[in-house]
C-alpha cells in the first residue's frame, strides 16, 4: 500500500511553519525599525546638546577676559573651561617653544606654543600663532621673540587626554613637531617642571600683535561641526522608507488572488 503525504507535510511544515517565519520576519522588521528610530532619536539629542554648546562657545566669546585664577577655579570645579576668555601676565621662554603641525587660512605651518612664567613662578604653555613653514625655525622671525613681561589675552584650552585617532601621526619629539597637543609630552621634552605647570593651554587671541607679524594670534578654531539633523533625518527616512516597503509587501499579499502566484 503506498501512502501519500499530507499537504502539511509535502509543503514542509504548512501553516504551522509559514506562521513562524511570519513571527520571524515580523520580529526582524520591528527589531530594524527600532534601532532606525532609536539612532533617529540619538540623533536629535545630539542636536540638541550641540546647539546648546554652540550657544555656550559664543557666550564665553562674547565675554570679557577674566585672570588666570578664575578659570583655574572653574577648571578645579568642573573641568567646563573651554573657550573661556583669559587674560594672562608674565614672561615668556622662546628656548623652549614647541611646534605643533597645522595650517592656517589656507597655509601649512605651526602653532608656537611658548612657556610663559607667571608672577608666582607657575608655568603656562601658550600658544602664541600661527608661523609659516619655512619659519620654524624663531632666527627667521627673531623681532617676535619678545622679552620682557607681557600681558596676553587669549582662550583658555583644555588639555587632551590622549591621542585623538589612532589615523594622527604621533609626535616627533626629536624634530620638535607635535601632530597633537600633549601637554605632558611638551612639558617633559625641554625639562620644564610638572609641578609647576597650569594643567591647560591659553590660544592668544587676535588682538595679540607681535613685531614683525609673527606669530599672528588669533588661531583659534571655533566652527564645530553640527550635521546631527541630516543624520536623524536619514535614519528616520529610513524608518519610513521600511514601513512603506513592509506596508506595500503586506498590502499585495492581501489583495485577491494573490497567494498561490
């Protein structure tokens, strides 16, 4: 006698295995979807959190200079020193400047940090501009060097915590180019004493003219990048764009005649 199979059996399972990958594909879907809106949401708290910095970076431009000794208590407070406006008083090293790579306006060069030496002996690392590339070396430059007490105001800059990419070259101490601001590495490389140091930098700011136009100050960089609403954009588009398509698929299959083609 030969028996023949079951329809549930010849299709493999039948309804009961169609209503699991129905279960399955449904799960997927959903998992999808939430992770496109959950990445959508991120998105615009993170617009949000940059036009509130943006806000606060313009507000710290806009103020008057405070001293040293303010932004330090800030900085023992709560670290929120960043772009805050300073006013500093003291006498600088040009020995034991330090050049970091960078290009201004368009031109390779360096930004010339200089320990400068305060009233109560603390040292202050601060970058004084921008020089063109054929000027690292400060004979080339030699009416900037000035001497005496001087009086910069500038941005208070935080230091990094540590390299920003694993892509930024590392610094060569030997040629004295620095691809990133290593406080510690700058310190220790020309035998300055930590124990002296202001844990941050200062940028001079524009209205800091040296002789012979160089450095030229004023090198801070305060445009941040802000595409945080084209990437929420994009995720909630893609969002709607999988409704639309899962809406479109179920709306065919339901339409009549359409199961069994």
């Amino acid at each position: 006698m030969v028996m023949k199979a079951s329809p549930e059996t010849a299709s493999g399972g039948g309804p009961t295995r169609s209503r699991s990958r129905a279960i399955a594909t449904a799960a997927v879907i959903l998992a999808a979807l939430a992770i496109l809106l959950s990445l959508g949401t991120w998105q615009v708290e993170r617009l949000h959190w940059k036009e509130g910095l943006l806000a606060d970076i313009a507000e710290r431009r806009a103020a008057a200079p405070v001293a040293l000794a303010d932004v330090e208590a800030i900085e023992k407070s709560s670290g929120e020193i960043e772009y805050r406006r300073v006013s500093v008083t003291g006498t600088f090293d040009h020995t034991k400047e330090r050049h970091f790579f960078a290009t201004f306006e368009g031109q390779t060069g360096f930004y010339v940090y200089t320990p400068m030496t305060l009233a109560d002996g603390r040292i202050l690392l601060v970058n004084r501009g921008f020089v063109p590339y054929e000027m690292k070396d400060p004979a080339t430059r030699a009416a900037g060097e000035i001497s005496g007490e001087q009086t910069v105001t500038g941005y208070a800059r935080s230091r990094l915590a540590g390299k920003p990419s694993y892509i930024v070259p590392d610094n060569d101490l030997a040629k004295n180019i620095f691809y990133w601001k290593d406080l510690d590495a700058m310190v220790s490389s020309v035998g300055l004493d930590a124990s002296k140091m202001v844990p941050f930098f200062v940028d001079a700011d524009a209205s800091v003219e040296n002789p012979g136009g160089w450095p030229r100050g004023g090198v801070t960089q305060f445009e941040l990048p802000n595409n945080h609403l084209q990437y929420a954009i994009t995720w909630y588009g893609l969002a709607a764009a999988l409704v639309a398509v899962v809406a479109g698929v179920w709306m065919r299959r339901k339409r009549p005649g359409a199961s069994g083609q």
